[in-house]
C-alpha cells in the first residue's frame, strides 16, 4: 500500500506571482509574434537583435516558470534577473522607439514589476527555501 506524502501548499501570493509570470510569458509570446511577422517586412539589422534580445528573454522565462515548482532559490533569483533585464530592456526600446503607449506600459513594464515586488516578499523567500 502506498503512503500518503504531505506536501506543502503554496501560498496565496506565490500562486499569484505564477499567474503573473505565465501571464508575462504570454504578453511576450504575442510580441516575439508580432516581431517575427514585423521582420518579414522590413529586415534591418537593429531590429533583428531586438528579436534575438526577446527570443532569448521569453525563452529564459519559459524555462525558469516550468521549474518553478522545484522551489529553488536561484529559480526565484533568476526570475528577478531575468524581469529586471526584460523591464529594462522594453524601457530602453521606447526611449529608442519614441512611442510609450498604456498597453506597452502595462504589458511590458508594470507586469514585469509587480511579480519582481511579488517575489521580494517574506513569503516567497520561505517558499523558495530548497537550495
């Protein structure tokens, strides 16, 4: 007969702070997209590193969201990196583009910002306790 494993539930902000993050990668995913489609029409080679800069920070938040459930502290570290990079990064593409737009502000800039507050709390700290 097998045991029955207690397991620690997550807490009310960390599954909140996961939601965000796939909510994230969704918004990049739709704007690695739309670059993609972009490029086919006008190739310049600025806007291909700006393609390969998002691929490489949507492909960095795919993998450190699917670990999330190992609880590990550079998991939680990493994703603080990698928002950090990615709000700065969309923050100097519009000082470069010229246009800041609500839909751009929230998607790309105060998502990113809430989970980085989100993974700054006492309770994801406890959460992300496993080395």
């Amino acid at each position: 007969m097998t045991d029955a494993v207690q397991v620690e539930r997550m807490p009310a902000i960390m599954r909140a702070a996961r939601f965000v993050m796939t909510l994230d990668v969704a918004f990049s995913l739709v704007r690695l997209a739309i670059m993609i489609g972009t490029i086919a029409f006008a190739f310049s080679g600025p806007f291909l590193l700006l393609l390969l800069y998002s691929a490489v920070v949507t492909a960095f938040m795919c993998w450190l969201l699917s670990r999330w459930s190992s609880r590990r502290k550079l998991v939680r570290w990493g994703v603080i990196a990698v928002e950090v990079v990615s709000v700065g990064g969309s923050l100097l593409a519009n000082a470069i583009d010229g246009g800041f737009g609500w839909p751009r502000l929230v998607s790309a800039t105060l998502i990113p910002l809430v989970l980085v507050i989100m993974l700054l709390t006492p309770s994801a700290t406890r959460w992300f306790d496993r080395s």
